[in-house]
C-alpha cells in the first residue's frame, strides 16, 4: 500500500494547443484535506478531473492509494467519490429518493443503503425537507444535499470542485463545517479546489497555489502566511505570483 493518498507526477494536459497543466506534482497524506487554490483557468478542475478518472493526462502520472489512474481506473473508482463544481440532481425525485438511487449503486443490502441515506440525511441537514422534490430545493440545499451524496459512502478520497461555489454564507459555513467533521471522524482523504483562499485556510491542512498549470507553492496555511509575513492567503498569492 502506498503511503500517499494522492501521488501526482508531472501532469501535463494539452486541450489542443492550450497547455492547461504544465508539469504539475503534489502528493497528499491518508486522512487530509488538500486544497489546490488559484484563480479561474488555473488548471484546478483538469487536475480534478485527472484524479478522478475522467479525463486522461497528456503526460505524467496520478495514483490514488498506490493505484494508477489510467491503467487501474476502474480500481480508483472504487475508492473515490468526485462532486464537480455544476453536478446536477433529479429535479423531480425527493431529496431521500434520489440519496437511495445513489446509495444503491454502492450498497449490497437495503439495511447498508437505509444506513447510507441516514448517513446522509445527517451531513445535509436538511431535515423534513428531504421528503420534497429535489426542484424545490434553493442551490443551497441542492449543495448540501450533493455533499451528503459524496460523502456518504465514506470514500477513501472526496475529490470535491469548489464545494461552496454560488452559495450565501449560512449556506457555505454549514459546508465546510461538515466537510471537515466528516473528514475527521471517518479519515476520509478530501482533495478540493477552490478559489476562495478563505475558505481554503478555514479547511485544509496543506494547499498548493497553482496559476497556469504550475505550482507555485505548497505548504500548511500558516506556514505560508509566516512565510511572507501576511494575514492570509490571498496575500501569499499575489505576492507569489509576482514574484513569478
């Protein structure tokens, strides 16, 4: 067994001529929350994407636990959970319905997919409301219900794509809290991406700063900010990137 969770060597991606990952690397530890952080065209989303089987490099490697994205992508699958940024839910299914059509697809018995809707209905929070069509929902609750989805099978990696994108701040709070809890109480390995560098400092242990598809920078958040002297991350970014 590997000793890294996360273990990315060199990733190149070509979109054509557009190179939108340039030799990228970072390894992350079972147990942690990573960040990778930048703005929009970064090479966030690509890089998800890699992780999770979706989309092959150009160049490089990626392994989850040991195993090879591409030459063991179905073993990979197996391992992870992967919540894009946009996801989608059945608009006309209920909120408990859809999580049993999710759960069914991981569990062998009605009593493993009972307990992963419980589960569920417990990261999301969303009460009495699970019972109502999934398009009554407000984008707050369709998120936190996706989360709950993600998180309920209790993957070894939830690679989540900018998990609080487009939500108020009650919304988004109550995320991160339960992204966090939950990856403390089950040693879940989260990988996310985000460009809100406050969120990431609230959640990650390490985060890595990438602009046009390179890292610039990786370490714990309070690391960084000592290192440059600053207050937050926004900080060490633009003081990274100028002094690219």
């Amino acid at each position: 067994m590997s000793e890294y969770a996360v273990e990315a060597l060199n990733l190149v991606k070509y979109y054509g001529k557009i190179k939108a990952l340039d030799g990228l690397s970072f390894r992350i530890y079972p147990g942690e929350i990573y960040g990778l952080i930048g703005p929009n065209g970064a090479g966030k989303t690509t890089t998800l994407r890699i992780i999770a089987t979706l989309i092959k490099p150009s160049s490089g490697t990626a392994k989850v636990f040991g195993h090879d994205v591409v030459d063991e992508a179905d073993v990979v699958r197996g391992m992870i959970s992967y919540l894009p940024e946009e996801a989608g839910a059945y608009k006309n299914l209920s909120g408990e319905e859809y999580l049993k059509f999710m759960a069914s697809f991981y569990a062998s018995s009605k009593d493993e997919i009972d307990g992963m809707v419980s589960e569920a209905a417990e990261i999301s929070g969303l009460g009495s409301r699970l019972k109502d069509k999934i398009k009554t929902y407000s984008k707050g609750m369709k998120r936190r219900l996706l989360i709950s989805r993600s998180l309920m099978i209790k993957p070894k990696l939830a690679i989540l794509d900018e998990p609080t994108a487009g939500l108020d701040v009650l919304h988004a709070y109550h995320v991160r809290r339960i992204i966090k809890e939950y990856s403390r109480k089950y040693g879940v390995t989260i990988l996310l991406s985000s460009h809100n560098m406050l969120e990431v400092e609230f959640l990650c242990d390490r985060v890595s700063i990438i602009h046009n598809g390179k890292l610039l920078i990786e370490g714990k958040p309070g690391e960084l900010k000592e290192k440059f002297d600053v207050s937050n991350l926004e900080e060490v970014f633009a003081r990274v990137t100028n002094l690219e």
